[in-house]
C-alpha cells in the first residue's frame, strides 16, 4: 500500500482542491463521517457511478464535494464564494491530514477484507 498523502492544488478553472492520492473508494464514506461530525456539514446528494463517487454537503457557509474516482483518488473541493470557501478547504485539508495514518489502516482492513470474499 503506498502512503496516503494530502495535497492542496488547484484546478485548470482556478477552483482550489484538496486530493488524496492513492486513496481506495473504501474512504470516501469515512471521510464523509469526519467532515459531517467535525465541520458540521450535512449531506445533500450522492451519486455512485461505474468509477466514480461524488457525494456532495453543505452548510450555510460552504458546499463541498467529496469525490473519488480510478484517475485521481480522493479529492475535496469547493463550490462556495469567496472569501470563506478557501480557508474552509484549507482548514479540512489541515484537518484531514493528521487524520491520514487512521485511513490507511482503514483502507488496509477494507482492502483485506476484499481479498478474502475473492477467495471464498
């Protein structure tokens, strides 16, 4: 398993995101429970295609998606005006990132967890 690391960027069209590569779909719903009890964000939409997840939340200040698909990994950006959207992505990416090592190990019990079904 490579080791999951955050990385703040910006898109062709300027939007600013956080991305973590490398990262399973497996992660995408515990992200999504720490975002919702940590930033008070709620969900407002969830689409599961073939490779792709986008679950989108908000709250009065800022709508986010949390999205994954195979290109990518994980990455978190921002449909909010400035000025608040920016500092709120940066204080998610802050925050995610000390929370990176307790992913692994969920992604890694995911992962195991996959491989014996496949051997069943």
């Amino acid at each position: 398993m490579k080791k999951l690391a955050g990385l703040f960027s910006t898109t062709p069209t300027g939007l600013q995101t956080y991305e973590i590569y490398y990262a399973t779909s497996a992660i995408l719903p515990k992200i999504a429970d720490l975002l919702l009890e940590k930033f008070g964000f709620e969900m407002v939409n969830f689409l599961d295609g073939i490779d792709v997840y986008y679950l989108d939340c908000a709250r009065p200040d800022c709508e986010l998606s949390i999205a994954w698909d195979i290109w990518l990994g994980l990455h978190i950006f921002s449909f909010s005006e400035p000025p608040g959207w920016e500092v709120n992505l940066h204080k998610i990416g802050e925050f995610l990132d000390t929370q990176l090592e307790n992913l692994i190990e969920f992604m890694d019990q995911d992962l195991l967890a996959r491989e014996l079904e496949e051997k069943e």
